[in-house]
C-alpha cells in the first residue's frame, strides 16, 4: 500500500471510529430524569406513576404515565425499605425488585471513561503510524528546500574522502549544474540524478 493510500486508511478509520463511539455513546445513555424522593412519592400518590423497580437499598427506577412529564424514565435516592413498599402497595404499584450493582471503583471508571480511553488509544496509534511513515501526512504541502546561510561552512571534494574517480565525475556534475551552458552546447544534458553506492565510510554522504 502506497503512503498516502496508508495515511487516508488510518484517518478514515479514526473518523469512523469517534462516529462509532459518539454513536454508542448517545444510545447507551439513559434518557432518564432525576426526582427528589418527596416528588416522587408525590407523583405515586398523585396516580402518575406507572411502575417502580426497587433497586439495593436507596436506589429507585421508574416510569412516569404517558400523560405525565411525556411517561420518561425517571431516578430517586432514597429508603427503598418497607415504607416505600407500602406507600407504592398502597397506591396500587408492585415494585419489583433488583440487586445493587456490584462493579468496583475500577468497573465504574471503565464504563464512564472507556469510549474516551480507546479514542485516545486510537489517536496514539494512529500518531506512531505517523511516524513510522516519516511524519509525510504532517507535512504534506510543506516545501523540502533547505534554508541555507551564507555564513554556514562550506564543504568542498577537498574535504570528502573516498574513490577518486567517482570525485572527479561529481565535480563535472557541480560543473554543468554551475554553468549548463558550456555543456548544452556540446550537446549534454542535465542529468537527472546521481546514485552512489559504497560501505560505510567511503564519502557518499
């Protein structure tokens, strides 16, 4: 796969990634309201609750009526011991009843962060792939001329080691680059790059 085949797959990935989450995310959250223990005792005795499920010991789940706050989900806190069961008995609701939810400190945070945590998983991923790349797709569009100063040292064939001949020829190079005119007329032509080829320590660089 070509560069920048790879960099468009991992940013097409990363987008439909946080679509994917952002989509769970938003479907997974209760659309549920909280109520204060006294309104919701209120709207039991009010004949405006259409279900209660009982949950440990101080957590209340319910179901408004359709006629009432447009029948959402709603929350409470508070004793869900046998006064409440009596008050709901009382107005015609049998509670049901579940266990309180086990999860630790840790389970709680996983669920709350989890979405964010991957998408910065991914994110990071995605930042050393990058990398690995040689950072093109965080300069595309930048030029690769190098600013040079005129009082930056200077490196002459004088200074570089190596076979003297593959010297001498890079030295008409430099030549024809410097004054193309003397070889055009002779026929030449700029040459369109130079490959040199050697172990280490021969001069290439």
């Amino acid at each position: 796969m070509k560069p920048q085949q790879k960099t468009l797959t991992l940013w097409v990935v990363v987008i439909l990634m946080m679509a994917l989450i952002a989509k769970v995310a938003t479907e997974t959250k209760p659309d549920s309201k909280m109520v204060k223990y006294s309104d919701f005792i209120r709207a039991v005795e009010n004949k405006n609750v259409e279900s209660v499920t009982l949950k440990g010991k101080n957590e209340i789940i319910g179901k408004f009526k359709a006629g009432y706050e447009n029948g959402k989900v709603f929350k409470s806190k508070g004793n869900t011991g046998d006064k409440t069961f009596e008050i709901l008995r009382s107005n015609g609701i049998t509670p049901e009843y579940e266990e309180a939810d086990q999860q630790g400190f840790f389970a709680s945070l996983l669920l709350n962060w989890g979405p964010m945590i991957l998408l910065i998983v991914i994110f990071y991923f995605f930042l050393r792939q990058i990398q690995a790349g040689g950072g093109k797709a965080m300069s595309f569009g930048k030029s690769k001329a190098k600013m040079l100063s005129a009082h930056e040292k200077k490196v002459t064939f004088d200074d570089v080691s190596g076979v003297q001949e593959a010297k001498e020829e890079l030295v008409e190079v430099v030549d024809f680059l410097r004054d193309p005119k003397k070889y055009t007329n002779l026929g030449g032509k700029i040459p369109k790059g130079v490959i040199l080829v050697g172990p280490p320590g021969t001069g290439k660089t």
